[in-house]
C-alpha cells in the first residue's frame, strides 16, 4: 500500500471517544489506525477541537492527539 504515508494504516470500525478538555466527550468512530494516528469520523466535526484526548474501545490507553486535516465528517489526527 503506497498512500504517501510513512506508516502503515490498518482499516478498523472500532468505537471511540472524543474527551474534551472541559469535560465532555463526542463519540466517534476509528476507521483506520497506525502507530502514528488514527482517521475518524465524528456526526459534528466542529465540536472536535485541534488537540484532544482520545480513547479508542478495546485500548486501554487515552492518546493525546491533534488533527492535521478535516474532511467533511472526517478527520485526520496524529498522536502528540
């Protein structure tokens, strides 16, 4: 798979969820995941601030996180 990307992206449907800084979360869903980041899509892609906490069902860790790109409901986002 040649995407331009230096790290492989695995497909996934797993669930997740935005947590927000004030307190809050958006549920969203992981459509694809490398060691680097993952691509999400969210109902609301205005509510999801540039950096965030993310917890991915079936992960234990919480990833600090900030997106590099959006795309409809679609973001882009990398591990801090």
């Amino acid at each position: 798979m040649d995407n331009g990307r230096n790290l492989f992206r695995y497909r996934t449907e797993r669930s997740g969820k935005v947590v927000l800084e004030g307190g809050g979360v958006i549920d969203c869903l992981i459509r694809d995941i490398s060691s680097g980041g993952v691509r999400l899509e969210v109902t609301n892609p205005d509510q999801v601030p540039d950096k965030f906490v993310l917890t991915i069902h079936g992960m234990p860790d919480k990833r600090r996180c900030r997106v590099t790109w959006r795309t409809g409901n679609k973001l882009g986002v990398e591990y801090l």
